[in-house]
C-alpha cells in the first residue's frame, strides 16, 4: 500500500519526490520508524477532516517527520455507542495524509493491538476521569489510555499533537504522560470550526441538514456565555442557565432541539466544578442532536 507523493511543502524550491510508508502492524511500524529521527505523532481514529489537517500541521512545526495513527480503538466505546457506525472511509483517510506530506502512517486492525491472550492493562487517572465525559461514557477514557499509552509505546513519538476540542481527553493524556513518564511533550491544539462556529467533528457526518442546523446550538451556547463573562458575569450558574436556555430552546420548529448530557463550567487543570470566574474556566458542553452525541468546550478568561 506504498505510494508515491509529491510535496511542496519543506523546500518550497525542489519539489522532492517522497514515499508515505503505511504500516498495518507492529514489527512493520518499528523498522519504518527507526529510518527517522524525532518525531511528531498524530493519533486518529480516521475519518479525517480539516481539524485532524490543522493536528498534521501543527505536528509538522515540531519535528521534521510526522506519523499518524488511524485506528478506531474498540476499547473506548460503551457497549451503547457508535463503534459499528463510526465512519472508516480508510482509502480517502490515506489520500489526505498523502497531500498532507504525511510520512508514515499506522493502520492497525484490532486484533494487532489487542493480541488473543495478551494480558489487560487498565490505565486510569479517577481524579480526571469520573466527571464530564466520564460520568456519561463509563469506561471511555480507559479504553483511550490504553490505546493512546500502547501507541505512544509503540510509536515512540518525541511531541504527540491532542484537540483542544476533546479538552478532557487533553488533560487526561497530558496526566498520563505525566504520570508515567513518558518523554513526551504533548501539543495541545486549537479547536478548528467550520464558518458558521460549528466544531469539526467526525460525527457531523452524521448529521442531516435539520440537525446540523440545530447542533449549531451547541458553539452558539458557548459564545453566549463567553459574551456574558465580558459584559462581567461572574457567577458561572448564571453562563450555565444562559448555555441551557440556549440548547433547549425550541426555535421556529417547535421542537426541542436537543437532549443534553451535560453543561458545566469546570477549572482546566483539575476540571472540578468552578462557581465564580475569577480565573479561566472552561464550559464544557455534551449534547445528543438525534442520535449523534456531539461535545464541545471554550475557555473563557475573566476580565479579558
Ligand atoms: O481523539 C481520538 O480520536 C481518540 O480518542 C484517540 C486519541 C485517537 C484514541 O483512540
């Protein structure tokens, strides 16, 4: 599955001819890996758009060479979630990291990482991982510390690229990292929207027209609130109405647009529930718009 690129990007002045290596298993990826040097990773599950292009970019600022990992990982889905419908157009994921210069790529099947008969390992950081996503998604950020330890393990990345829209799975990697020592500097990276405020997602794709207008709710919710932080509200019950108010609102159709999971305002750092913005916070919003669970967050500076 190797293929030829040709690439501006590096020496805008000779176009160099560049192979993309694509790995499908361990022992494949570790030699492909050893001809480079440090290296910037970028995790994926695929399903690849302009937020997950802004991460290969970012990622290409910190080292000379890029690797991305498309694998969606069984072990971060409750039994009542998306894994049978989550996208996988795995042909035009590759095209992307193609013209993206990508220089390796892994594309492990489940059985590579989770091998019959090797032994379960549990990552979990409780102090992180039982509020927010984790209250509504048991099990989830487990099954991504899992993953994300053994790719960094195999991978062997010296900056390792996380969104900022996945905020609670930032902090939590960040902790991980931390925690386990791995000599690796986490990048966050800014949340990418489309025109209209959305936030990039893979399950947008989801979405049909009426939804996608009604998910729209959800960025809208979050300025509103970071509008009223700057007119000086202080207490952040107040923003959570206001985000509330929002999300519920039955509009035009007459009908409630949403179901929400949560609306919180929470500390970036410890994500433990903040009553007044002295400091920054983070508002943090899940919500389901049919039957697509969309998540999305904004941090918001007091006195800015
Ligand atoms: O954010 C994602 O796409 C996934 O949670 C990750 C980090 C690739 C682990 O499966």
């Amino acid at each position: 599955m190797q293929s030829l690129v040709v690439l501006g990007g590096r020496d805008a002045s000779t176009y160099s001819v560049l192979k993309m290596i694509v790995a499908k298993t361990i022992p494949d990826l570790r030699q492909a890996r050893s001809r480079f040097g440090p290296i910037a990773f970028v995790p994926t599950m695929g399903a690849l758009h302009a937020g997950h292009l802004s991460l290969i970019q970012t990622a290409r600022r910190y080292a000379r060479d890029v690797v991305v990992s498309i694998f969606v990982n069984p072990t971060q889905f409750g039994p009542r979630e998306d894994l049978t419908r989550y996208p996988r157009p795995l042909e035009e994921d590759l095209d992307l990291c193609r013209q993206a210069g990508v220089e390796l790529v892994f594309v492990p099947d489940a059985g590579e990482i989770y091998r019959v008969g090797s032994p379960n390992v549990v990552v979990d950081l409780p102090e992180l991982t039982q509020t927010l996503e984790g209250r509504h998604r048991p099990g989830h950020f487990q099954g991504v510390c899992q993953v994300v330890a053994k790719l960094f393990n195999i991978v062997q990345p010296q900056y390792a690229c996380f969104g900022t829209k996945d905020f609670q799975q930032l902090r939590v990697i960040e902790a991980m990292t931390e925690a386990l020592d791995f000599p690796i500097q986490i990048v966050p990276c800014p949340t990418v929207r489309e025109p209209d405020g959305l936030a990039m997602s893979s399950r947008n794709r989801h979405l049909s027209d009426d939804e996608r207008s009604r998910a729209l709710n959800i960025n809208r919710a979050l300025f509103a609130a970071d509008a009223e932080a700057r007119a000086g509200a202080q207490v952040t019950s107040k923003l959570v109405a206001t985000m509330q108010r929002m999300l519920l609102n039955v509009g035009r159709l007459g009908h409630v647009p949403m179901s929400i999971d949560y609306v919180a305002c929470v500390d970036p750092k410890t994500l433990k529930l903040v009553d007044t913005l002295t400091a920054p916070v983070t508002c943090a919003i899940a919500a389901r718009v049919g039957s697509t669970r969309l998540i999305d967050n904004l941090t918001i500076t007091p006195g800015r």
